[in-house]
C-alpha cells in the first residue's frame, strides 16, 4: 500500500527542478528578456494612458517625466525585437535608470507628505517641481494595500526593465 505523503516528497523536489531549470533557460534566451522589457513597458504605458483618460486621473509634473521617459522604451524596444538589435539594452539601460530616479523622489515626496503634518512642510523640506496651480506631486489618488501607489508600480516597472537590461548586457559579455 502507497503512502499519500510519501509521492509528495518526491514530486516536490521533481517540479521545483523542472521550474529551476526553465526559468534559467528561459531568462538566458536574449529574445525571451527583449519581449520582457517590451511587455513592462507596455503594460506601463497602457496603464498610465488609463489612469488619465479612463480614471480622469490628471498627471503631476513628475507623472509626466515619468511618462516621457517611459513611451519610448516601448517603441526601442519593440524596434529591438523587430531587428534582432543585440545592443538595444544600450537604448533602454539610461532611460529605466533615469524613470528610477524620478519616480523614486516622487515615491518619496508622496511618502513624506503622508506622513507629515503639513505638505508645506514637505514642500519647505524636499521641494518639488510641481507649478502652483498645478496638481500636487505629493497627492496620493491610487493607494492599494496602503502603499503602493502609481510611483510605486513606476518604480518597480523601471526596476525590472534596468534588471532585464542588465541581464542582456550580460549574456552579451559572455558570447
């Protein structure tokens, strides 16, 4: 008589080696990391496009440099994929770093502001590129699970692409 537990232990191990061994065949294909960064971009430009025109959700100064910086990752890119272009990362690499910082100060005011007292004195303390009259950068319209907020997903979305660029440049020294 089999015992239940026991053909457990050994599919476990069994599956945890079948996903090791795709994933790592998987990120080392140039193709499989180029569709990545186009797939993040996308997604992010889709999103941003949804929170202003479907949302109402208008954009702050820093919003809009994120947003400069993030459209034409989608279209490099694509232009990469496209041609088989083994030096797009070259192309993506300043422009992910740049969204990182930018979208990391405006995390930053966001957080601040939130808690502090007063916005002006986060104003007083940080400074911040928005106009008067314009939308604060320190306004918080999308929060999920207390956090994360659109400079946040900017953020991660910019991480992963500088993650995926790094791994190219990698495969690249290695061929």
């Amino acid at each position: 008589m089999k015992q239940r537990g026991a053909e457990k232990t050994i599919c476990l191990p069994a599956l945890q080696n079948f996903i090791y061994n795709f994933m790592i065949k998987f990120f080392q294909s140039t193709r499989n990391l180029q569709i990545i960064i186009f797939l993040l971009a996308l997604a992010s430009m889709l999103g941003s496009l949804y929170f202003s025109e479907i949302a109402w959700l208008t954009p702050c100064e820093l919003c809009w440099f994120q947003r400069i910086v993030m459209y034409p990752i989608v279209a490099l890119a694509l232009v990469g994929i496209i041609r088989k272009d083994k030096n797009m990362p070259y192309y993506v690499l300043p422009l992910s770093v740049i969204g990182i910082l930018i979208s990391g100060y405006h995390y930053t005011i966001q957080m601040v502001a939130k808690w502090s007292a007063s916005v002006s004195a986060v104003v007083d303390a940080i400074g911040t590129p928005c106009r008067a009259g314009s939308v604060s950068c320190a306004q918080i319209d999308v929060v999920y699970f207390g956090f994360i907020t659109i400079p946040l997903m900017a953020f991660a979305a910019f991480c992963l692409i500088t993650i995926a660029c790094i791994l190219l440049l990698r495969q690249k020294q290695v061929e």
